[in-house]
C-alpha cells in the first residue's frame, strides 16, 4: 500500500494559492504518522520557479502548454492517469472554484471516495487510521470520521492550518513526469477579465460595513451606505447579496471574491459561511450583529449582538454621527 | 435544445440544525429543507437561455418532503417538464450525491438533453458536488463555477469564476454540465397565485431511482456541533444600548 500523501499544487497566472501551502501543511502531519512521503504535483506550463517553497519530499512537475491555464478536462485527465498508477493513501485538492471541478469527477471516474470540505487531517501512528473533520451546513455543523483505505480523494478548506506551516526554506526535490496526450479537450480557455476596479477597492479600506442575506433587499442597502459613510468607510457584502445584484460584484468578500483585513469588520446579517469566513481573519476587529444566536460569525468576531440588523443600522448611523460632533 | 436541471432540497441553515440520537445526521423530524440556492440560480440560468432560444427546459429532483412545491415553482417560471426521482431518498445513507449521480445519469440517458446546468454545490455536500460525477457517468465535459451561459453553434461561451474577482471566459463543446454559481440575472420571483395556477395543470412525472448506490462518499460520519474556544463578548438590550456600547467601543479601538 502506498502512505504517501499527494497535494494537488494549485496556481493560477503565476502565482501559487495559499490553499495549497495549507494542504501542504496538512500532508505533513498525517505523512509523518502514514511513514510515507509528501508529494506535491505541479501542473503547469514553465513554472519551475513558483515550486520553491512548497514543503514537500518531492515535486513532479507535469509540464503541458495547455497548464498555462486552468482547464478542468486536462487536469482530469493528467491526474486520473498518475492518481491510478500511484494510488496513493490520499490526494489532496482545494475545495476551491478549481478544485471542486476536478476531484468529484475523479471520484467517479476512478472509482475512489471523497470527502469534501475537509478542515484538519489527523493520523493516528499506531493505527494508521487517517480522521478527517469536514465542515458542512455553513459552518454550523463538523462531520467527523474515517478516510476510506487504500486510497482517499480529499477537498480541503482553509482554516485548519497557517500557509506557513506548508512553506519550506529550502526548495524541494523536482522531478519532470508527462504529461498525456491533451489535444483534443472540449474545454478551452479563451481569455480572462481581470476584476473591475471599480469605485473601491475594499481589500485596502479601514471600516467595512458588511451586510449578507439579513438586509432583506435592495431597498436597505442605502441604510448600510449612510452607516458606511457616517463610519468612514464603505459597504461591502457576502455572496447572496451579490449574487442578487444589489451591490457590485467588487464588493464581494468572500472565496470567490476578496479577502479584506480592515480595522474594523462590522458584519451585518452575515451568518458566517466558511468561504465567507476565510477572507475576513486578517480583520484587526469584527463585529457581528445577526438574529440567529448560533451564526458561526459569533465565533469568530469580538463583538456580537444579537438583533435585526434593520433595526440597529439607522439608530447606530446616528450615534455615531453625534459622537463626530 | 433540451436543457436539464437537477435540482435538490436541502437543509434551512437559517433554522437550528438538530443532530439526531445516532450522531450520524440531521433529524429528519426537526429538519426544515429548501431548495439549494445554487439550483434556484441553475433554474433561472436555464429559462433565460429558453427565453432566447427555443426548446425545453426539464427540471428534475429527487422526490423528498418539500419537492412538488418547488418543482411547481419552476414550472410557473417557465420550466416546461417537472421528474421527481422515487425511490428511497431517506434511508440513513440515501442521499449522498454520488448516488445522485448515478440515478439522474439513467435519467437523462433517456433525454437528448444538450446542455445540464446544475447548482455548483449544496451546503450539506460531504462527498462533492454532484455535477462532476454526473458528468463523468454521461461522458461529457464539466465545468463549474460559472455565472454566465451564451450557447451558439453546439458551444457554450461561459464564464467562470476564479478566487480574487477573476473570470475566465472559456468554451465548451456540447452537450455538457456546467456548475452554476449564479445566472446571468438574479432568480426571479413568482407570485403565489401563478405557483398554485401552475400546480392545476403542470403534471410532476415520476422516474424510479431504483438502488441507490452509494460509494463514494465517506462511510461512517459522526455529526457535532463546532464547539470554540473564542466566542463574541455580547452586548445585550434594544437597539438604543447596542448602538450606544458600539460607539463606545469604535472610540476605544480608534475607530472613531
């Protein structure tokens, strides 16, 4: 049986995700109760140098100019062929926008299970048993157990380990490994649209008055917009309201959007989702006011009340306009 | 063209979530279910690409508590064809979606379905999402993450997201399953009154699952509650106090 545990490197345009240096981080610690290897594979088109610090035994390097971009069938294909030759004791992927179109269909077409949403791997040395811990139903609930043996697929999200943990000092060992025929793909990139820019850029602001599905509609977003500006700042929002359209798509933060880090985070009507979650830890502050005392935005904000955000926003907008007096 | 969503419900997160005394799932019995958000968008996406074009759009779902309603729902957005999937969707190991993709990939074996756009996962996934598998079952391509379909010549131009506000404009050959994140326009709303017109002339077909076969997913799972070490210092009272403590607290930390 193989220990090693694989880490499907993630990057895009020339840099590596941080996703990845967490799985790499989290590799290590069941590999060293496994006894077997860490080993990142790289899918790319002249990336040599972006494989520098991943704390892995070893690297195998797929280079392919279709990698220059993200396409979902080639690293099915890539992958499907090394994963069954190897058959590692697990493979780990991003439970991201790119691994998510990747390891599912692995699953099905390789015939091995998966577990998704992955937090935190812990071996057990004596046993050899891998436990994962999974985080499901917006955060509210853990879903704990056993990796399936030989042979496990593994989505994984952050906050289970520091990027730092996967990072090396000194650059890995790299071996070359082909890459398959790839030249008939269904799938093709045809170019990108970088984010708009937009008015703000809410990644740099101080104050970010965050409102999620608990504003109701588009009618309240002006009630968060007066707050914002009697705070100083301005107004960002979670996916649903995005996804609505009632605030720009720049202001998103989230997985798919930004990650921010203001002095202050005030979180209106947000319950906490995960991919929400990983982009506001950097916040010096947050601050969460929801209707529901079990939102897992609670568990991560300084301050907390439990109120209708309808209710607090215009009485705070004037509180604090008569404390700038 | 024959567009096909595959829809589910599940869990209200906005409800307490109750684990039930096994601590291997939710209590079914407590358990208030909705219809993935996702899905929701992958409908609209669905009758948007119909409204432009011509052809069908079938909705199909396992059949679970709570099911006609939303099938009906679609129906009276346009959804031309309503297929609730029997079969034993409650059994304590039922409904993961790898058993999913296997019964909705005998189903529309039976369509000559062009395109199926699916919501790009569920809060409740354990196992994945359930496009990619499907995908593999019926030998086409998957792409997900993606908030925006144009079909044209046997293509789909879409755009998919990418972390950081990037999107990548990509083409994929048909027929395909695209994940959908969220359509091009937000899912509209329907009046009540058109949901309980629909329901007196839209027919629900039924299509039987058969086994559900379920490996794939993890096996045995305990479920718990996230238990942390932090929690947030509450401020109690009416908005008055909250406010008033929340001003206090912005001039300690610089803030104001």
């Amino acid at each position: 049986m193989n220990s090693d545990i694989y880490v499907i490197i993630e990057h895009l345009r020339g840099r590596v995700a941080d996703i990845s240096y967490v799985m790499l981080a989290a590799a290590r610690e069941t590999a060293n109760a496994t006894g077997g290897k860490v080993i990142a594979v790289i899918l790319g088109h002249d990336v040599e140098l972006l494989v520098s610090r991943l704390a892995a035994d070893r690297v195998l390097y797929m280079e392919h100019p279709v990698f220059a971009d993200f396409v979902s069938e080639a690293y099915q294909r890539a992958l499907a062929g090394l994963i069954k030759e190897q058959m590692p004791r697990a493979v780990l992927f991003g439970d991201t926008t790119m691994g998510g179109d990747v390891a599912a269909w692995l699953s099905a077409h390789l015939s091995l299970p998966l577990v998704s949403a992955c937090r935190t791997l812990r071996a057990d040395a004596e046993h050899g048993a891998i436990k994962f811990v999974s985080q499901i139903c917006g955060g509210k609930i853990m879903a704990e157990g056993e990796l399936p043996t030989p042979s496990a697929l593994v989505m994984m999200v952050p906050g289970g380990y520091k990027p730092e943990q996967g990072t090396a000092i000194q650059p890995p060992e790299l071996v070359r490994i082909d890459a398959p025929a790839l030249d008939d793909l269904r799938v093709t990139v045809k170019d990108y649209v970088e984010p708009a820019v937009g008015d703000v850029d809410i990644a740099k602001e101080n104050i970010l008055v965050s409102v999620g599905r608990g504003i109701q509609n588009q009618d309240h977003i002006e009630m968060a917009e007066a707050l914002a500006k009697a705070l100083g700042g301005v107004v960002a929002g979670s996916r649903p309201v995005i996804d609505q359209g009632w605030l720009a798509p720049t202001r998103l933060v989230g997985k798919s959007g930004k990650s921010v880090k203001p002095k202050l985070y005030l979180a209106l009507g947000i319950s906490g989702a995960p991919e929400h979650v990983e982009a506001i830890g950097d916040s010096e502050m947050i601050v969460a006011i929801n209707t529901d005392a079990t939102a897992p935005i609670f568990d991560l904000a300084k301050f907390g009340a439990q109120m209708d955000l309808l209710d607090l926003m215009p009485v705070l907008t004037e509180k604090v306009l008569q404390a700038k007096e | 063209m024959n567009i096909v969503v595959p829809i589910k419900m599940v869990p209200d997160l906005v409800e307490e979530l109750v684990i039930d005394a096994s601590g291997t799932r939710l209590d079914p019995d407590a358990l208030r279910l909705k219809l993935n958000e996702f899905d929701d968008h992958a409908i609209e996406q669905a009758i948007l690409l119909k409204e432009k074009g011509k052809g069908e759009v079938i909705i199909v779902a396992p059949d679970v508590a709570g099911i006609d309603d939303a099938l009906f729902t679609a129906a009276a957005k346009g959804a031309d064809r309503l297929v609730k999937l029997t079969g034993n969707w409650n059994a304590p190991r039922g409904a993961n979606n790898h058993a999913l993709a296997r019964v909705l990939a005998n189903f529309i074996k039976t369509l000559r379905a062009e395109l199926i756009l699916t919501g790009v996962q569920a809060p409740n996934d354990l196992d994945g999402a359930v496009g990619p598998p499907l995908a593999e079952h019926l030998g086409m391509p998957y792409v997900g993450y993606v908030s925006g379909v144009m079909v044209c010549d046997g293509t789909a131009q879409i755009r998919k997201e990418y972390p950081g506000g990037m999107i990548a404009e990509m083409q994929v050959t048909l027929p395909a399953v695209l994940g959908i994140q969220a359509a091009e326009k937000p899912p509209r709303y329907v009046p009540i009154s058109k949901v309980r017109a629909t329901m007196k002339t839209a027919k629900i077909e039924e299509f039987p699952a058969a086994e559900l076969e379920t490996i794939g997913a993890p096996m045995t799972v305990r479920l718990f509650q996230p238990e942390t070490s932090t929690r947030a210092t509450m401020i109690e009272g009416d908005a008055d106090t909250v406010a008033a403590r929340l001003v206090e607290i912005f001039k300690e930390r610089g803030v104001l």
